[in-house]
C-alpha cells in the first residue's frame, strides 16, 4: 500500500502482512508448504500462500508418482519441473512484494482447503 502526501511516498504495510512474509516465502520451497499453514494458522497472508504452496507440492508429489511411466513420464516430469519451479518463484516474488497473488487454476483449489 502506498500512501501519497505532499508529493511525498511513502509504503507503508499490514503488520499482520510483514508478519507472514518470511513463512508465506518458505513455503513455496517443496515440502516446507506446512510451515506457514502450522506456524502461522492466524496469519491470513502466510496461510492464503501456504495453501497455493501445499496444492504445488502436491502436484509435484503427482508429477514424482508419474515418472514411473516409461518414456511419457519423463517428459511428464520435466515439464512440470518447470513449470512449478517457475510458479514457486513468482510466489516467492509476490509474497516479497506483499501482494496476494491467485495463481491461475492452483488458487481455485486452494482455496477450497480449510485447515
């Protein structure tokens, strides 16, 4: 949030938001999706990314669970790689800039868990 005055800018944030930002952060690290939504379960901002954070790691246990399948499931695995190592970094971004992003589709579902 940005607050103009005088000419003057100054950023000032949600206590509640600074608060939950370094667990909100780890989270979108694989298996470490648990530490914001056990540690911060009053948070709203460590807990909404947590939940994103946790159907990730999910779809990466699913994308593991494939690369049993000859030939298609390393391609399977490879692509999701990649594409859940990206959107775990554009989490890891949005969180730093205090922003609570909806991932396209993983919001959806996140949103639907309550702990």
């Amino acid at each position: 949030m940005t607050i103009s005055t005088d000419g003057e800018t100054e950023s000032k944030q949600d206590p509640e938001l600074q608060d939950g930002k370094f667990f909100a952060a780890i989270g979108y690290l694989s298996i470490l999706c648990f530490v914001p939504l056990s540690l911060k379960k009053n948070n709203k901002f460590a807990q909404f990314h947590g939940k994103q954070a946790l159907v990730l790691f999910i779809l990466e246990l699913a994308a593991s669970i494939l690369k049993v399948v000859p030939a298609l499931g390393d391609l399977i695995f490879t692509v999701a790689f990649v594409v859940f190592g990206i959107l775990s970094l554009i989490g890891i971004t949005k969180v730093l800039m205090g922003e609570f992003w909806e991932m396209p589709v993983i919001s959806d579902i996140a949103s639907k868990i309550s702990l």
